[in-house]
C-alpha cells in the first residue's frame, strides 16, 4: 500500500511512496511547490491519494 502527492493544479504527481514523513520532506526540497507548475502546495492543502501499488 502506498499513496501519491498530487498537485491540484496540474494533476502532477509530487511524490509517489510509503511513507508520510517522507512525503512532508520532499514538500519541504521543492520548498512546498510543485515542481512542474510550481503552485503552492501546503501539508494540510495537498490532495493525498492512496493507492495500490
Ligand atoms: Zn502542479
């Protein structure tokens, strides 16, 4: 089971993988923008989709 970051914006993925501290990391490396579109992407705003992977 693992889950997917996605920007509401453009639909990018930010981060696909297993764990949610890694996630909030990888926010924090783009400095919480997406990396394609560059929107503003907060912890509590982003759209976490669980997937199966
Ligand atoms: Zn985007």
């Amino acid at each position: 089971m693992g889950f997917e970051i996605v920007c509401q914006e453009c639909g990018a993925a930010i981060f696909t993988g297993f764990d949610l501290k890694s996630a909030k990391d990888v926010l924090k490396l783009y400095s919480g923008r997406c990396k394609k579109c560059g929107t503003l992407l907060s912890p509590q705003d982003f759209q976490l989709e669980v997937v199966r992977l």
